[in-house]
C-alpha cells in the first residue's frame, strides 16, 4: 500500500468574471476556499500547500493562515498570470518528496472529507499511478498523480491543468466512480454561485 500524499489545492486565479477574488465569495456563512481548505485539513492527506497567486495577501489575511496548522502551507505563485501550469509547477515544487500529490481545486467548495479520503483509499489500494473521480462518463477533480509524472506536470504550460496527461495515459489511470457528482461542481460566474446555492442550500 503506497502512504504519503500531499495535497496541492490551486488556488491563484484572477476570477476576471467576478470582479473580486472568488476565493472570497461568500458560500454558506464561510469563504468560498476555506469550504476546500476545511475539508482538506480534516482528510487524511499529510501535508497540505496552499498556492495563491492573485491578492494573495487580502486572500491570506481575511483565511487568518497565520494561525493554520502546521500542516498547512501557503505558497505564492508570482507567474499566476500565465495560467494554471504555473501553480502546477509551484505545487509541485514544493512536494517533491512526497510519493503522490492529490491536486484539488480552491473553487469547488463542495468538496469534503470523506471523498478525499475514499480517492487516497482507491490509489492507495491500486497499482495505477493516477486516480480520477468519475459520475457517469464525466471525469473530474480532485485527481492524484504518483511522482512518475511530476516531470511530465511540470511541462506543462498555458492555462490549462493535467488533462492533456491523463488522455494520453489512459492505462495508468484508475477511475473512482461516485455517488454524487456535486462535488465537481465549480464557481467561475455569479450564476455559478446561484447555482450552488440551489443545489446545495
């Protein structure tokens, strides 16, 4: 059974639709992101990097991450304007040593413990080297990649995440099939946020 998996949530957009950072929405009472960094925290990932980018201090700040465990560190993407492969890069930098990284995504605030979990299970038990949640035929996040492809991630350029990989590693991806497609679920409008709010009220 392999151990050790670091999360890497990606979280340095410049939600240029919104108007403000959606890290900061408003979602049920809390920040948009500290709905992804709960569940994070209460999962039995082992170490947790945090990548922001754009106002990352106000974002930083109004989260209080001064005062977050220790297991939970922030990192700083300066090249966020160049597109998600950079805060790939950055997170992957940072997790060099860890056997496997399970990236999440800081606008999905649906996602929670329990499914975090039930993926590490999932991969842990397999001999894939990367582990997709799937609902029906749609794929989605959050995905966790062995440390056979950081090399190859960390190619990656534009604005664009690690599908590219996946496609073209189809024998090497074991798909988690889950009950609910909530979680894949993310806010790139106001609509969005409407969305999920009737969806999850």
């Amino acid at each position: 059974m392999r151990e050790q998996t670091a999360g890497i949530i990606l979280a340095a957009g410049m939600s240029t639709r919104l108007g403000t950072p959606k890290q900061l929405l408003r979602f049920k009472g809390k920040y948009l992101l500290e709905h992804v960094l709960e569940a994070a925290l209460a999962s039995r990932l082992d170490s947790i990097f945090l990548v922001l980018g754009c106002e990352s201090d106000r974002i930083a700040k109004a989260l209080e991450l001064q005062r977050a465990p220790s297991r939970l560190r922030k990192i700083v993407n300066p090249h966020y304007t160049e597109g998600m492969s950079r805060s790939l890069r950055s997170g992957l930098t940072a997790t060099q040593a860890f056997p496997s990284v399970m990236f999440l995504l800081g606008d999905q605030p649906l996602i929670d413990s329990g499914t975090i979990n039930f993926l590490l299970y999932r991969f842990r038990e397999s001999k894939k080297d990367i582990c997709v949640p799937v609902y029906g035929n749609r794929r989605g996040n959050p995905v966790i990649f062995s440390q056979r492809f950081y090399g190859m991630l960390g190619e990656i350029e534009g604005d664009i995440g690690a599908r590219e990989v996946i496609a073209s590693h189809e024998k090497d991806v074991l798909e988690v099939e889950l009950s609910d497609p909530k979680i894949f679920t993310d806010i790139d409008t106001p609509e969005d946020l409407e969305f999920l709010n009737r969806i999850d009220p």
